[in-house]
C-alpha cells in the first residue's frame, strides 16, 4: 500500500475507467434509484409522476397506471475528475445501468421484468515513479445486478388509488487485483543483480447474493389526484454476502494457495417519498426524497496488503426537486410543440461517511413516431466532496439517453 501512496502523490501515469472512484472497496458507485433517463433529466425527482409511463425502482405503484405496453433500456456516460498532489485522476465510464419491459393486464394490473445494475466498480490505474523505479497497478471490475419483477394493481372501486411491488433478486460479481513492481530503493547498487524483478500480484474476486434468502423487496402506495400525485415506499432491508476468493501471485506462473473468505454487508432499510404537482395544464414541479439509515460499517475487500478493513457509513439520503413540461400528443403541432423540457437539482448524502453530492441536469423528450415513442437525454453535471482524507473530492459530467418503446400488444381492436 506504501507504494500506492506514493505513486499517487506523483501521479505520473494515470488511465482509469470508472463512475465514481469512491467506495470501490465497499460496495463500489450506485445508480440512483435505477432513475430512468426522463428521471434523471430532472433532477432524479418525478418517481410520482403517474402519468409518465415507465418503471420506478422506488414506486412500483405507479405501473398500475400504465396504458401501454413499453419497452425501456438505458445508456450512461460519465467522466470524473479529481486532483491529486502534482497531478489529476481522470475517469470514465460507459455502461447500460437498467432495461425493463412493462405489460398491463387491464382490471389486472399491470407487470414489468427488469434488470438494474445497482451497484458497480470498474477503475483501472498504473501509476508509476520513474525515480525509485516502483510501480503500482490497481484494477476493480464488478457490478451488484438485479432483475426485478414488479406487479402493481389499481384498488377496486378506488382507482385513484394503487399499490405494487418489486422483487429484487441479486447478482453480480467483483474482482480486484494490486500489483505491485519490485522496490530495490534499500539495496545496494551492486548487490541489486541478486534480487528479483518478479511483481507481486493480490488477487481478489467473488460473487453476489443475499444472505438466506433469493432477494429483497419493495412495496410502495400511490395516490393519483387531478392537481397532485403522492407516493410512500418501503424496502426491506436485507445482508448481502460476498464470497471471496483471495490468490496472492509471486509471477504470472505461480500463484500460492488461495484463501477464502465472506463478507457481510447489512443493508438497511429504504423509505422514499415523492409527490408531483400538475399546474397550467401540461408543466409539473417535482419533489421527492429517500433515507436509508447506515449503521454498520461495510467489511473491505482489503487483503494481503496492509488496508483498512472496514469502510465507515451514514444515514443516505437523497433530495431532488424537478421541473417538467410535457409535450403535445396531438400528432399533427410541431415537433417542438410535442418534445417534452426537464430540469431539476438534487443534494445526497452517501452511504459512505463524510461523502455528498450536490449536482444539477436539464433534459429533453424526443418524439417519436404517432404511439408516443421517445428518446429521452439528460445531461447531468455535480461535485461529491468529502470531510474525509479517505476519498479525494470528484467534479463529474455525464449523459443518459433512455428510449421509450410503446406499443399496444394485446390491447382489444375497436369495433365499429
């Protein structure tokens, strides 16, 4: 870890890939609320909007009012950057955090499959000092994914009223390896030809799943009014478990017996609240907010090499507020007459301790033939800071296109 330190402090070689690169020893970055991209184009708020057709991983209640059947799957771009002693870190990363399709069923309700990458690492960085010769390569890949059916139904004679839920069965896996070069900064210059030049390789990889059970759930109510829509959600809390497997490699040859070893993490339970706010017809102002209180500190990868243990947590929250114009369905106006306008803000407090974001997005709906098809974009931008000498502060850009397909698979033919 000395040299790790060290070649940071230098930064003289640097490639990285990754959204975020804080936590990667915990549970790595995590895609908000599985925030489609017309959520996240204002502000993640708009989980109560029920007229908007789509999943939510926070109110699978809304699906009840689902008119169509619809397709969604979404791409994500992010670049990071963090400024380190005489240097930078510069990230990116590319990835598709969410996919569903959604089928109502009538007085039947309505039922949606999905898959959510909630959680993920992916960093790469070799770091070398050309000085002392030491050099240090760092690598994360993995990612917690979920697939989750939903099913959510309006209440007879009531049908402002709907309530649903989300199974959320886990997978995924993780890996991380450290390779450290040889260090002869202590040796004699004419004693070195007896040392080795072989890297010293820690290995680590595993896989997902939740303790005793196949998964963990939501469950959520919404209220459908004709000025406002509200919504309340609940999700269990529940123990993830990481089956690790740890190699530490002397050469790319030889490897010593492996150790193994599981991890807990005890995640906590999520509530979540959201209420949208229709004025002048076609414009709705958005607020929403989730708390999930952390109380254990997460067991580490960590290692062979002197790393901390365990990563040190918080209460979360999110609080995002949105702005949305939706656009005409008379097919015939102008197109810019039927794109639909988002903006919206939104402050965390992450899982992790001493660590929140503040960041801000504007988004647009583009229209799509006569069934209501779009492409939506959100462009996104925002600072995470922290308290802590544990993680660097990050300033971020990022775009997420998601597109809508709807069709009417299964609706009944009108008779003349």
């Amino acid at each position: 870890m000395r040299y790790f330190l060290l070649a940071l402090g230098c930064a003289l070689t640097i490639t990285s890939q990754a959204s975020s690169m804080m936590g990667l020893e915990a549970l790595g970055s995590e895609d908000v609320s599985g925030a489609s991209a017309a959520i996240a184009g204002s502000g993640y708020a708009g989980n109560a909007k029920a007229s908007e057709e789509g999943v939510s991983m926070l109110n699978p209640a809304r699906l009840a009012y689902a008119s169509n059947v619809s397709f969604s799957v979404n791409l994500f771009y992010q670049m990071t950057s963090a400024s380190v002693e005489k240097g930078s870190l510069a990230s990116q990363s590319m990835t598709i955090p969410s996919f569903y399709l959604a089928f109502p069923m009538g007085n039947w309700g309505a039922l949606s499959l999905g898959l959510w990458q909630h959680y993920s690492s992916d960093f790469k960085t070799e770091l070398k000092d050309t000085v002392t010769k030491e050099s240090t390569i760092l690598q994360y890949q993995g990612s917690i994914f979920e697939f989750t059916p939903s099913y959510a139904v309006k209440i007879p004679f009531w049908t402002r009223l709907s309530v649903g839920g989300t199974m959320h069965l886990v997978m995924g896996s993780t890996r991380r390896s450290l390779t450290l070069g040889p260090d002869n900064s202590g040796i004699a210059e004419g004693d070195a030809w007896a040392t080795t030049s072989a890297d010293v390789t820690d290995a680590v990889e595993g896989s997902w799943s939740v303790l005793d059970h196949p998964a963990y759930y939501t469950i959520s109510a919404q209220y459908r009014g004709k000025m406002a829509s509200l919504f309340f959600s609940y999700t269990t809390p529940y123990t993830l478990v990481n089956e690790l497997e740890y190699n530490l490699q002397l050469s790319q040859l030889e490897n010593l017996t492996p150790t193994k070893k599981d991890r807990q993490i005890d995640v906590p339970a999520t509530l979540a609240t959201g209420v949208a706010y229709r004025f002048a017809k076609q414009h709705f102002l958005m607020l929403d907010f989730m708390w999930k209180p952390w109380k254990t500190n997460i067991p580490n990868i960590s290692g062979s090499w002197d790393l901390p243990s365990e990563t040190l947590v918080e209460s979360e929250f999110l609080a995002s507020i949105g702005y949305q114009r939706d656009g005409s369905t008379i097919f015939y106006d102008s197109f810019v007459s039927r794109m639909t306008y988002r903006a919206g803000a939104w402050y965390r407090n992450d899982y992790l301790k001493d660590v929140s974001e503040v960041g801000g997005s504007v988004g647009l709906g583009f229209p799509l033939g006569k069934r209501g098809t779009t492409i939506d974009v959100a462009f996104q931008g925002g600072l995470r800071s922290s308290k802590s000498e544990a993680y660097l502060d990050e300033t971020f850009i990022g775009i997420k296109i998601g597109l809508m397909g709807l069709g009417s698979w299964g609706n009944q033919r009108v008779t003349r």
